[in-house]
C-alpha cells in the first residue's frame, strides 16, 4: 500500500540513502534549491517529481524530506527520518528541495516566485505545526549551541550555505524570506480550510494571468499584487475597487450580469416571433393549393427577422 513518501514508494535499488529514525531531535528547517530543474511555463510544472525520480534512481547518497515547484508538494520522507542532505546536520535537519536552476531569485519573474513560493510554503506548513519550528533565520551558532545544550525544541530556519559555506550557496543570498515566512503563517492560519492542489495550481495561473500589479502596503496591510488579492479573499471581485468609477468590479459584473438577462429576453422574443412567423407562413403555404410554387418559408422567415426582402 502507498505510504506518500516519494522514497519509500520507489525504492532506489542502489541502497537506502537514509535512516528510518532520527538520533537527535528535529532542529532546524533547511531550505535547499536543486541548482538543476525548473520550469518557467507556469503549466503543469515537473521538476519537483523529476528531481524525485532522480533522488529515487542516482547511485548518488543524497535524500530529502520534500520537494516543490511551482505548483506541486511531493513528500519524500516521514521528517522522523533521517536524510542526507545536509553533511554534518542531517540528524538535526529538515531537508526542503525547491527546483530552481540558480541561487539568484531578484531576476526571476515576480509571479514565477510567487507560485514557488506559495508551494514551498505550503509544504513547510505542516511540519512546521508538528514541530513548532519557530518562523525565524537562526545562525549556525545558534543551532549549534541547540546541539551541544542538548535542545529538544526546533531553533528555525536555516540556509543550506550557511550550514555548508565553502560548497554550497543556496537557497540564495536574496531569497524572499518574510514572503516566505508570511505566506507559511497563512497556511496555518487557514489549516483547516487548506485549498486542494489542483486549487492551488489554478490559483497559480491566475496569479500568472493576473502578473505582478502592485498593490501598495497601507497601514492595515502589507505589500502585495494582485494576484495575491485574488488568492486570499473569498470575493475578491467584490472587493476589487475601480477608481474610474468609484465603484467595485463585483458591482460592474453585476451591471454586466443585469445587461446580458436584458439582452437575453430581446433574444426569446425575437425568438418568438421567429416561430410565429414560421407558423403564419406554413399555414398560409398549406392554404395555397395548385396557384403558385411552393413557398420557402425558412427563407421567408428568415428574411423577415433581418428585414430585407427574399431573393426570387
């Protein structure tokens, strides 16, 4: 039976490169890019099950416990395991892969990070409620006084360069971190009312329909495009303003709606008039026996609605 665990559910016939146990507590979350996968079509995005698949398949001795991209959370360990994908911190860590070819996120489309991160979020969110990982950088001081002080508690999050700095730079000296941070709080704020996948990916392309308008912060609220106003709000159409107009775009819909129910009944009458028409030239065809040709009464009908004569 599936477990849900990509790595468990493919076994990689090159050896078990994990431990189905942990010696020390759950201490950190390390945020990792692939450097290699991503894709930038923001449609049915398959980086995150192809780096599975190479995780599931590579003599390489590398794990970690999920991956995402722009619109999929694959799971890949129970994080009560031990993967390899941190030397030296594997016991302590929670290893997160996002599929992003470099470490450089400022040049990326907005609306590309935006569903990034929202996956990534969305994945962390659970554990972090599990666990109760503070939603907070630490350094690698921090974690290790955790360590040597025999900490059972998480610390927080951490960068896979800060743990490993000769070799490695990623997640990326500007990754977005408070729009990290803010988006894994509105997944637990709203745990109970969590979206499905295929919600979230057509929120994606929504967001990527929609772009990177800018919002302003106000002082009731943060930064933000539209995109997100879409996303966080059960009526966002009836709260959208127009400025034009002063009125919102639920209200102009609305007009829009009233308008095509107008047009709608214009239509059944002409309708209407079509068939009785029809019905008034079939009747007047049959009452016409031997004098003329038959008549075309859907020509005739039809000439009638437009007002133009037929043709002979």
């Amino acid at each position: 039976m599936p477990t849900g665990y990509y790595l468990l559910d493919h076994a990689n016939r090159h050896g078990r490169h994990y431990y189905p146990t942990r010696n020390r507590p759950l201490l950190v979350y390390v945020m990792h890019i692939t450097a290699g996968l991503q894709d930038l079509d923001g449609v049915d995005d398959q980086s995150a099950e192809a780096v599975c698949r190479y995780c599931s398949t590579t003599d390489r001795q590398v794990s970690w416990h999920v991956a995402t991209d722009t619109d999929s959370v694959v799971r890949v360990l129970p994080p009560s395991y031990t993967a390899w994908h941190a030397a030296n911190y594997n016991s302590v860590g929670y290893g997160h892969e996002i599929s992003k070819l470099h470490v450089r996120w400022r040049e990326m489309p907005a609306a590309w990070v935006e569903a990034t991160l929202r996956q990534a979020a969305r994945a962390a969110a659970p554990v972090v409620a599990e666990y109760g990982i503070p939603l907070r950088r630490v350094t690698r001081g921090e974690l290790d006084r955790a360590i040597a002080t025999g900490a059972t508690k998480p610390v927080g999050f951490i960068e896979h360069s800060v743990l490993d700095p000769t070799r490695r730079s990623d997640p990326g000296a500007d990754f977005p971190w408070d729009r990290f941070f803010e988006l894994v709080q509105h997944y637990l704020d709203n745990r109970g009312d969590d979206m499905s996948e295929q919600a979230e990916k057509q929120i994606g392309y929504i967001n990527d329909a929609l772009g990177t308008a800018y919002d302003p912060p106000t002082a009731d609220r943060p930064a933000h495009t539209i995109g997100d106003k879409v996303r966080s709000t059960n009526d966002a159409l009836g709260h959208a303003y127009d400025p034009a107009t002063g009125r919102t775009i639920g209200h102009r819909v609305k007009d829009i709606e009233t308008r095509v129910e107008g047009i709608d009944e214009k239509v059944n009458r002409l309708l209407q008039q079509g068939t009785e028409i029809h019905q008034f030239v079939t009747e007047l065809e049959n009452g016409i026996v031997g004098e003329v040709a038959p008549i075309d009464y859907d020509q005739l009908a039809r000439a009638i609605l437009r007002n133009a004569a037929p043709t002979t």
